[in-house]
C-alpha cells in the first residue's frame, strides 16, 4: 500500500503484530493521525486504544481509494 492514499478518518486493516509493535493482534481501526516523515500513522481501534503503525503495513480497501 502506498501510504500516500492512507487519509486521516479513513478505516485502515492493521495486521498481526511483529516483534516491535505493542497491539497483539490484527484489527481494523481508524486513522487518527499521520506522520509523514517518520513514515508512521496512529491507528485508533474499536476499544479506542491508539497504536503508531507503519503507513506501508496498512491495508486500504480499493473502494475507499475509489471514493477520493
């Protein structure tokens, strides 16, 4: 995913966790935040946790794509 189509408010797939992240499964959430140069989003999920993905790890579905 080219995470310059990743917008903030945008439902976004997280996937399972690697070594290095903090949430301990995948999940579906909402893009809370961005931070471009670092390449990172938060993540809000259903819970309201927040969690700082990689944007290139995020899954977008081609139809929110479509919409912009």
């Amino acid at each position: 995913m080219n995470d310059n189509h990743i917008r903030v408010g945008q439902s976004a797939s997280v996937p399972d966790p690697n070594p290095t992240d903090i949430h301990h499964h995948a999940f579906v959430g909402t893009v809370a935040d961005m931070f471009p140069d670092k390449g990172t989003v938060i993540v809000e999920g259903r819970e309201s946790d927040s969690f700082e993905i990689e944007a290139g790890r995020l899954v977008v579905t081609l139809d929110e794509l479509n919409d912009r």
